[in-house]
C-alpha cells in the first residue's frame, strides 16, 4: 500500500523538534505533523527566518502548536545555549528530527574550527541528540530521525582527517557527512537498545527533492555549471512534500523500526519504502571510532554528559 501524508496517525499531545524547518523538507515535515496536531518547534538558522516560517505556517495550517528556536549548528556553543531553553520550557520530548544541512560549499569552517558540512550535517545533530536524550526518554516510543542522502553509498569516513583539514573535496565531505549520519542513527539505535531504553532510531532520505538545497550549493560556490546541470536534471527531482515523506514515515508510522531506514521506491523518487543502508555503515568497528572521535570534538562545548550516562547504563 503506498504510504502518503494521508497515513500519518494522529500526532495531538506530541512535541517535535525539527532542526532545517524554515526551508524544504524541514518545512514540509513541520507542516504535515502540525496538520496532524503536533506541538512543533522549529529550529532555524535566525530567528528572523524561524518567524518566517511561524507565520506562513499559520497561515496555512490551522492545529498543532508552533514554537520557534534559534540555533546556528555551525556552532557547538550556540547549540547548547540553544538546547538550554528547550530543556527549561519542555518536560518531554516525542520526536527529534535531524534534518538542517548543507551541500558541497567551498571549504568553510565551524566556529570551533570543523569542516562545515560534517560539523553541521553531522557533528552538531550528534550533540543535539545528546543533550536532549533525558528530555526524549521521558517519552515512552519516543523516536530520533536523522536525515541522510543518497550520497551515503558514495560516501567513505576518513578517520584520520574527519575535520577536513587536509585535501578538501567538497562532494566527498558531503557524502562522508551523509554516510556519518546513517552510521550515527545505527550506532544509536544499537546503543538505546543495550540500555534498554524505549527510544527509536531510525535514518531516511528524501531521494532527489526540489528544495533550496542545490540553488544554495550554487550560488555558495559560484557555479553556472551546476546551475545548468539542475537545470537539465530537474525532472528526475519530485516535490519537497514527496520527498519528506520517508522522513515523515520513520517518525511516525507505528509499524517502523528502531534501525530502519526509509527512503524513496525508485531510489531518486516515489513514494517511501524500506532502503538497503550504505554497506560500509554496517561496519560496527568504523561506527564505534566515529562515535567516540565525535563525542571528542564535540568536547565540553555542549553539555552531552547526562546522555552519555543514560547510554551507558544498562537496565
Ligand atoms: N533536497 C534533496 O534532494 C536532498 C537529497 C538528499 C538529502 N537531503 C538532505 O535533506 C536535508 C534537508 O535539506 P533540504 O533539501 O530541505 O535543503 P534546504 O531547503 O536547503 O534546507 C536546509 C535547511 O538546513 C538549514 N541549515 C543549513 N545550515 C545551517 C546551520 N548552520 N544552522 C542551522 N540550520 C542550517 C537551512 O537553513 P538556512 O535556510 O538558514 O540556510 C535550511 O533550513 C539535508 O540534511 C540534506 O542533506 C536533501
């Protein structure tokens, strides 16, 4: 049977924090939850751009609640001061979806000196994750969804230069940060279980989806070429609405599973269906040493230690 919006079960009582919610899938995703009844809080880059989005959704979505978050994921410190007010406003959390990212900029930095795209894709969704875990494990079949890309069958984790401070290709950064977050949402779903908490993570991409994503990539590096490129593949691309769906299937559909990824039937698009992950993210070993190098970046920048602990107790 084809999985639509239409399946999404009711989401009243719920509390959702969708990171990248101003702009494509992370605005799809807010709306179709908030249309189900959903509390929503949108984290966006500015705080300009997260009213923005407030007010448009107002305007065409009449339930749910809406909460607006600033929080810049190319800063480990502004994320946690970030996270900081969702922990004093919220007593529980339903569903985290680790959307916001960014596609093959010219070398850049984070604030505390990363490569861009594995900082934002991948570094700061980690902390996020673990800061707020206490928060979502108060909440019995609560889930974590980190939104991957198809990139992840090309990616290749350089342990030895994670940072990317050596040789900068921009579209290996791209799909090593995508391969990250697949092999982030296993590790954690692996890690849940052996504590025993009732916490789901699952992993899903949106195929080829037209979104601010590539005009952004674009215009960063200047490039008329990929512009024309766009341009000539468009028709491969489906709507930003069809391809949040798998997103919105492995955050919402009661028979989805902790570990599972879901993406799109005909790989680029279609409607949204169990996905093959990326065989290198099976590599437990590889998983294991991403983790700990992560959780060592992200240092005491963000305060993950109640997550760490929630992690390493076993029940
Ligand atoms: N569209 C596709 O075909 C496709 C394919 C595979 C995977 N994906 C994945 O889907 C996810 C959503 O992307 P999209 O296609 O919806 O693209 P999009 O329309 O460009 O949305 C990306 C979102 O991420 C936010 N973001 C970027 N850098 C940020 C930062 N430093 N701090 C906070 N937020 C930041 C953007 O904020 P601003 O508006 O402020 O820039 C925007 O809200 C990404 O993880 C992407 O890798 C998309």
């Amino acid at each position: 049977m084809t999985w639509s919006i239409n399946s999404i079960p009711s989401q009243e009582g719920r509390t959702v924090f969708v990171t990248g919610a101003n702009s494509g899938l992370g605005f799809d995703t807010a709306q179709a939850l908030l249309e189900k009844g959903a509390t929503v809080i949108l984290g966006c880059r500015t705080l300009e751009k997260a009213e923005r989005s407030r007010q448009k959704l107002l305007d065409e979505t009449d339930c749910g609640k809406i909460d607006v978050l600033e929080i810049d994921l190319a800063d480990l410190e502004k994320v946690n001061e970030a996270l900081d007010k969702i922990a004093v406003k919220y007593k529980k959390l339903d569903l985290l979806i680790n959307n916001a990212g960014v596609m093959a900029p010219p070398q850049t930095f984070s604030k505390q000196g990363f490569e861009l795209q594995f900082a934002v894709n991948h570094l700061s969704h980690m902390a996020l994750t673990l800061k707020l875990l206490p928060l979502i494990a108060k909440q019995p079949g609560s889930r974590v969804v980190t939104v991957s890309s198809g990139a992840q069958y090309m990616g290749k984790i350089n342990l030895d230069d994670l940072q990317g401070g050596e040789g900068y290709d921009r579209w290996s950064s791209y799909s090593q940060s995508k391969l990250a977050n697949v092999m982030f949402a296993l590790e954690l779903s692996k890690r849940l279980q052996q504590s025993n908490l009732d916490i789901a993570s699952l992993s899903a991409h949106p195929g080829l989806a037209r979104t601010n994503l590539q005009s952004t990539s674009v215009k960063l590096n200047g490039s008329w070429q990929e512009a024309i490129a766009y341009k000539l593949m468009d028709p491969m691309f489906q709507s930003s609405r069809m391809g949040a769906l798998p997103q919105l299937l492995a955050a919402t559909d009661p028979t989805a599973k902790t570990g599972e990824q879901y993406g799109p039937r005909f790989n680029f698009r279609g409607y949204p269906k169990i996905c093959r992950i990326a065989p290198s993210a099976l590599n437990s070993d590889e998983r294991e040493q991403l983790w700990q190098l992560s959780e060592k970046l992200i240092g005491d920048a963000v305060d993950i230690s109640k997550g760490k602990e929630l992690l390493s107790t076993k029940k």
